[in-house]
C-alpha cells in the first residue's frame, strides 16, 4: 500500500530515466514533490583557494535543471529550486507538507555524505526517514562480488572480478506521470544572479556543452548512430580537436543526466547492430574505471584527499604560487602543457589525454601539492565530479590505486606522438 506525500531530493541525479531514486519513491507513494537545492558552498572557495563549482559548470549545471524541470512538467509535476542550506531548506519542506520521507542519491564523497548524515539527524526530530539509493553506478554494489570494504586496491583486480561475477541491471523506464501537491512554478537563476561573471564561448571549444538529459540523449545517439563513431573510439580517444576523437559523455555523468546503464545499453545495442570490436569494449571498460573510483572513495573515504592519498606516501608538498599560476595561465614555457591549460581555462574541458599530461608535468615537473591541481581542476572542469578527479590525481601523483608509483609523463615524447604537426598547439596558442 502506498504511503502520503515524498519528497525527491535531486543532486547528481538530473534525469527522469533510468533513476531509481525517482523509481523508489513513485512506487512507495502516492505524491512526489521534486526539490533541488542551490547549496551555497557551490560558490565558496576550497582550502586551496578555488571555487568549489566555476562558472562554465554552474551554468550547465543551470541548463541541466530547466531540461529536467521541463520534463517534470510535462509529466505533471512542478520542481521546486531552493537557493540555501539544504538541510534547512529540505526540513522546511517536510513541515509544509507532512511528507514522511525523503528520496535521495546515495553518495560517495566524503562532505556529501556527511550532508546526508546531518539531514537524517534533522529528519530524525520531524519524524521522517532519509532513504539514500545508489542510481551512478554501472554495477550495483548489492551485485558485486566483494563489499566495500574488501574492494581491491588494483583496477584490474575490481574490474576482473566484476566482469567474471557480476551482471549489470537493466535501465529503469521513465516515468510517463507523477502526482504532486499544488505547488507553485518555480524560476531558476542565472549564473549572473548566483554572482558568476558573465560567460563568453570560445570558438575553439570542441563542443557546444549544453546540460539536460534531452541534450545526453542526443549526445548518445549521436555517437552511437549512423556515424559509427563508436567503432574506431579506442583508436581516436587521445585525440584533441574537435567533437568527434571521444564520446564525449563525462559533463552528462557527472550531473547524473544520463546514467552509465544506460551508455552501457546504447552501446550493447551497437554491438549487435552494427559491429562489436575492441573500440565497443573500451568504451565500457572507461564506465568501469569511473565505477571503480566510486567504490575506492567509499572504501577509503577522506583518505582520498590527503596529500599521502591512501599509500600515506611522502610526495611534494609545496604550494609555489607563482608557479601554479604560471600552470593554470599556460605560461609554463611547456607548450604543449600551456595549449591544454588554456583550453581549460577557456572551455571547462580538456581531453583525456591532455589532463594526464599536465597532471604529471604538476605533480613531477614543479614538483607541486598534487591537491592543489585537483582543487583547481575542481573548480574548472565542466565534467568535474568528485571521486574521478581526485582519483586519477591522487592515481598520477603516485598516491592512488596504482602499484606502480609515479606516472611520469615524458612532454615532448607526448607532443611528437599525439600533436606531431604542432596543430593543436597552434589552435591554443597565444
């Protein structure tokens, strides 16, 4: 039997489909109120000095938010936007409305689950429960062979086990209705509102990002269509120009407009109509290393942010401001370095292959805080979300999952071997 009013807290979850949040509690209750809030830390610095969300993210976190309020409508429901603590803003809402919980992701970031943590306390006193569900993942935790505390230490050996042991679940349908109480239609900011300097789009951006589940979608069909770009994407992923080297899906992960089940069915679904090759895989085998980080950061909760990441090794710990601003300007004299760190400067993005380059040079080179080029990346990257990014800096800096120690990268080797006639130097230059 189904129970009175829920509320539906979005976070990373910004899409009707495949979201078992929104699942759950349709299935338990017989009205949803939809609420997301603006948190003001979103704008505040880090111990680093750096935003903890820039402006290019807030805006496609923005565009993200009206897509899915549109969708809500039109299947009958109203989001409700609040600008402010969310545990404040969420309690309010429970005493309005007499909701008996609230529906949320489940959360591996050490600060977020500690927001989780202090609304379950607050909820505690009103007499409703926090239920927290795991919806970013490709495989379920409940389906994996080992528990979070036994995850291994190695990619390989979580992703060996996982693949031999474990079956990935279906997408979750949308919903075609929600029943909601009479709610009043909300506006959502702009990024000038929220006190963000004005944008301006550089010509040279590999994509137009736009945020929204409508445009993952289209993004998703669009690399896994007619064009067969999936096909050559092992081949091509470490280029640097243009929309087309690599998926390209990460912003749409990182805010939860699309789900990894779902790549991962789009991507089955090319393997048995069009052709499946080492190019299919790997596109799979990237959505298990984002996974992987996941479940690391559980295991080794704030760990994952200490200047010894979880080896507690001794790595550099200096904070030379002029040198980092000569990093995060592309002012190193390293062109190669400086063309990607313009790119993210100008952009919110930065290649694959180019993140690893300049986090090396960082980390081996200036011989910096490695935490402080995540903070930074933190701040700038469109796609940024927290267990990848500290994960692959703590992996590059020596202090993560990797048994090898140091990644160092040799920049010239590099520059000959993916930007041999200097075009992407040249497209990022001065």
């Amino acid at each position: 039997m189904k129970k009175g009013v829920a509320i539906v807290w979005f976070t990373h979850d910004l899409r009707l489909s495949d979201n078992a949040v929104l699942s759950a509690a349709i299935e338990r209750h017989e009205q949803i109120i939809p609420v997301y809030c603006l948190n003001p830390q979103f704008h505040q610095s880090t111990q680093f000095g750096f935003k903890r969300t820039g402006s290019r993210r807030m805006q496609f976190m923005l565009e993200s938010l009206a897509d899915l309020k549109s969708s809500l409508t039109a299947i009958g429901a109203h989001l409700q936007v609040e600008l402010g603590d969310p545990v404040e803003c969420l309690v309010k809402w429970v005493k309005a409305t007499g909701a008996s919980c609230i529906y949320t992701k489940k959360e591996v970031g050490f600060e977020e689950i500690e927001l989780q943590q202090r609304l379950m306390k607050e909820l505690w006193k009103c007499n409703a429960e926090l239920t927290a569900i795991s919806t970013s993942t490709l495989f379920h935790p409940e389906d994996l062979p080992f528990g979070v505390r036994d995850v291994p230490d190695i990619f390989t050996d979580f992703r060996k086990r996982a693949e031999r042991e474990t079956s990935i679940r279906k997408t979750l349908a949308k919903p075609d209705q929600l029943t909601t109480p009479s709610l009043p239609e909300c506006v959502i900011p702009t990024t000038e509102q929220l006190g963000y300097e004005p944008l301006a789009t550089d010509p040279r951006s590999v994509l137009a990002f736009h945020g929204g589940e409508s445009e993952a979608l289209q993004r998703l069909a669009y690399y896994c269509g007619d064009r067969k770009l999936l096909s050559s994407y092992k081949e091509t992923r470490n280029g640097l120009i243009g929309g087309d080297y690599s998926s390209k899906f990460s912003p749409w992960l990182a805010q939860g407009c699309v789900s990894p089940r779902s790549i991962y069915e789009a991507v089955k679904h090319y393997e048995q109509t069009v052709e499946s090759n080492e190019s299919t895989y790997w596109l799979i085998f990237e959505l298990i290393w984002r996974d992987y980080f996941r479940y690391a950061m559980k295991k080794h909760k704030q760990k994952f942010f200490r200047l010894g990441g979880i080896q507690g090794k001794r790595v550099p710990s200096d904070r030379n401001l002029e040198l980092i601003n000569c990093w995060i300007e592309g002012r190193t004299g390293v062109d190669f370095v400086d063309a990607n760190m313009r790119e993210l400067r100008a952009t919110g993005f930065m290649s694959n292959r180019g993140r690893q380059i300049v986090a090396s040079y960082f980390c081996n080179d200036l011989k910096q805080d490695w935490r402080v080029g995540a903070a930074y990346f933190e701040e700038q990257l469109l796609d940024y979300d927290v267990a990848s990014n500290w994960g692959n800096w703590a992996y590059l800096a020596g202090v993560g999952n990797d048994p090898r120690g140091n990644r160092y990268f040799d920049i010239d080797k590099q520059a000959r071997q993916y930007d041999g006639a200097g075009e992407y130097r040249k497209l990022w230059g001065r």
